[in-house]
C-alpha cells in the first residue's frame, strides 16, 4: 500500500508525537495506516551519534574576510555534528517573508524572540528551527545565554522529500556577521548545517536563520536572542 488511507498526518505532528507531545489522533490513525506508520517508525529510529567535541584552540583567530591583523570579533570553528537529543516543544516566532528581490537585510526584517521556532518556506513546507549550544561537552537546546568559548550550531528539520536553502547571520546590534557559510540541505530529522561558531562582546546578540527552496527565492526567517552571562 502506497497511499495513506485518508487524510496524511504532517511529518512534524508526527515528530512532536514520537518526543511525548499528547496527541490522541496519531495511535488511532497509525493503527489503521501503513503508510503514516512506517513515518512514525523512521523518525523513532533516526539517532544521531554524537562525537567528542573539542575546546577551542586558545589562539586569536580571524574572520575568513579580514586583513592580517584585524582583531576578530567571531571565529570560524570545524564541522562538528551535535547530538539528536529529545526537542522540547519550542516556541514558534513570528515568520518573515522576503519576497525576491527585496532589498533589506534579513535581520532588519525578522522579530526578536529567546528561540527559534518553526517556519513555513515555499517549496519546502515547515521547517523547524533549533539552535543549539555546546559549553565545555555539554549540549543544551534552546539555549539563550552565552559565555566565552561557548558553540553554535543551527539544528534542521524538514520533510525528506525536499531540500532546503540555510544561511545564518549573526547581528551585535552594529554589525552583522555570516559566521558560517550558507548551505542546500537534503530535508530530514534534526539535519545539522554544516560548521560551529562562536559568540563574543558584552551585549546582546541576534542569531537569525533564513530558509528557502533555493538561492534568491521566496524565504523565511526565525531569529533568536541570546545574552551574555
């Protein structure tokens, strides 16, 4: 049997089920269904193994853009996976988007929140948001608070019929950064995008993710605030 044998439970309903979210339609329906049952296994089975995650050199380090000498306010740090750990439900920000060809920045246009969130991308679907902090081998989800030697990561998930366009920024309120570069995913449970990077300063900082089915098309933005400690 190919077809689900009514209306189709969405991957991220089920998702939310499979990490304990009550949801009385879900056993009823699978029970019946082949077809959305077999979803709801795959995202049961899919773990993430996670390696050793190593301190940050104690070194200066530059941006990949500046002049020898030029103090760096972030560091480009290695591709690392983070582990797949149970998502708690995470609050949904309000979504932006940026029709093509529009001008202004991304971050001008996105609304602050302590979380990432979930974000419905043309030619994608829902996507959700996650960002997650590395201190010291310790990895926390949700995170909003950061501290020297701290990493990021921006943790993906999206149907895996699809692909998705990932670019990150970094905005102190004066400056933006593009700590990572931006990257096409192939869509699925907890997808990491690729590189780590660090946060630095006093003050508070916007970490915002803008999605897409592509380069230059139709996106979607989440942004979250993180301070420091």
């Amino acid at each position: 049997m190919t077809a689900c044998i009514g209306e189709p439970i969405s991957w991220l309903r089920l998702e939310a089920f499979a990490l304990g979210a009550p949801d009385p339609a879900v056993p009823l329906h699978t029970a019946a269904c082949p077809v959305c049952r077999r979803c709801l296994d795959q995202i049961r089975d899919d773990v993430v193994a996670l390696p050793p995650l190593e301190l940050p050199l104690p070194r200066p380090a530059r941006r990949w853009w500046a002049r020898p000498g030029t103090p760096a306010r972030r560091r480009w740090w290695p591709s690392l996976a983070l582990a797949a750990a149970a998502l708690a439900a995470l609050a949904v920000l309000a979504v932006v988007v940026i029709a093509p060809g529009e001008s202004s920045p991304p971050e001008s246009r996105a609304s602050q929140g302590d979380s990432l969130g979930v974000v419905a991308v043309k030619g994608v679907g829902d996507v959700r948001l996650e960002l997650v902090r590395e201190r010291a081998g310790e990895i926390r989800h949700e995170a909003s608070r950061f501290a020297r030697g701290d990493r990021w990561k921006v943790v993906v998930t999206c149907a895996p019929s699809a692909t998705a366009w990932v670019e990150v920024s970094v905005s102190d309120g004066a400056t933006i950064d593009h700590p990572i570069a931006p990257a096409r995913l192939p869509c699925g449970n907890r997808i990491v995008v690729p590189g780590a990077f660090t946060i630095t300063g006093i003050g508070a900082n916007q970490v915002c993710v803008r999605v897409a089915a592509g380069p230059g098309a139709p996106s979607a933005i989440a942004c979250a605030t993180v301070r420091p400690e």
